[in-house]
C-alpha cells in the first residue's frame, strides 16, 4: 500500500496574543512553501515587531522523505519555544506552515516548563482560528512522446489528477506535468505501453 503524504496547510496568516505573567506573546501562523518563504516571513514578523525579546519559530514544508522542519529558539532555553512549537505541527499532521511565537518579557520569569506551554500555545491558539486545506505531495515528470501516442498517453493522464505544466509540440511532443505522489507507481507502470515504448518518461 503507497504511503499516504497528505497533510493540512494553513490557508493564510492568522494570528494569537495572549499574555502569561507579564510576557505578552505574539502568535503568528504563516503559509510557506520553501525555506526562502520562511525567511520571508521570519523577516515581516521581526520587522513589525522590532522591540520583541524573542522571535521563535517552527516550521514543516512538504510530506515524505523530502520534507523539511525547522525550528528555533531565538536565545530562550534550549527546547522551550521551538521544539513544543514543531510537536504541535506534528501531531497535527500540518505542513507548508511556520509558526512563529514572539514575545515581549515581562519582568518575570516563566521557567522551562511555563516557557514551553506558553510557545505550545503559540502554536494551538493558531491553528484553532485557521482555515486548513488538504494538500499532497506532488512529484514532476518530464514526458517525451510521439504524435501517434499523444491520444493513448492523454487518456493515462486524464485519469491520474495531473496537471500539465507545460507542453512542446516540435517534431515529437514533450510534456512537463505534476502529479501525486500516490499515482506516480501507475504512471511509471503505464505510460510505455500507452506508447508502446516508443516514449520516455523522467523524474524531476
């Protein structure tokens, strides 16, 4: 049985504030697609609150082997804001999302354990205001086919939730299409003999 590599995304930016003993805590969930994105988004939140004494963040970005999680505790102690942060992203099963938890200190100190359900918190008071979406890994191909195949080759596809990036049409077609993980077996299994074996297919 293929690996399922669904997950929940946010769909836009939502944001928490509360307070724990003096510290006021600023709580913004983010869509992201790629480690610049983060950087982006890292960047608008330290540039909106500049004063902040902390800006720590977790994020996941897409499913399976290739995915990516990154955490930080921005100078609190090590594992108290991050960490808390990427579990609950985790246990959630959520992904193209960075968390980030700023916060302004009070005066009074929480202690490990404060400091890690105050950034636990960051991240669950998001998630309970924020339109999720379910998202799949896709992979990419790159299809190179002859005319004669194009019509055999087509129905493959129409029944395979791809979507064709892009298409050439010189002396033989080519094809750049992405698709889900789950059907990219079917795909491999049945494009030579759509065309035959007269075509190639490559993974991106």
């Amino acid at each position: 049985m293929a690996e399922d590599l669904s997950y929940l995304a946010p769909v836009n930016k939502t944001r928490s504030r509360f307070t724990v003993q003096g510290s006021r805590f600023i709580a913004t969930l983010a869509p992201v697609i790629s480690e610049e994105a983060l950087q982006r988004v890292l960047s608008d939140v330290s540039a909106e609150f500049p004063d902040a004494t902390h800006h720590t963040h977790a994020c996941r970005i897409g499913a399976g082997s290739t995915q990516i999680e990154r955490c930080s505790d921005d100078r609190e102690p090590a594992g108290s804001a991050g960490a808390p942060m990427l579990q609950i992203l985790q246990g959630k099963n959520i992904s193209d999302a960075a968390v980030i938890g700023t916060r302004y200190f009070g005066g009074t100190k929480l202690g490990l354990g404060g400091l890690t359900r105050a950034y636990r918190d960051c991240a669950r008071l998001c998630l309970e205001e924020a339109v999720l979406k379910k998202k799949e890994r896709l992979e990419t191909y790159q299809l190179n086919l002859g005319y004669e195949d194009l019509g055999p080759v087509t129905r493959l596809l129409e029944g395979l939730e791809v979507e064709i990036v892009k298409s050439d049409y010189t002396d033989r077609v080519k094809m750049k299409i992405n698709l889900p993980s789950r059907v990219s077996e079917k795909l491999q299994q049945n494009f030579n003999s759509a065309c035959r074996g007269r075509g190639s297919l490559k993974k991106l």
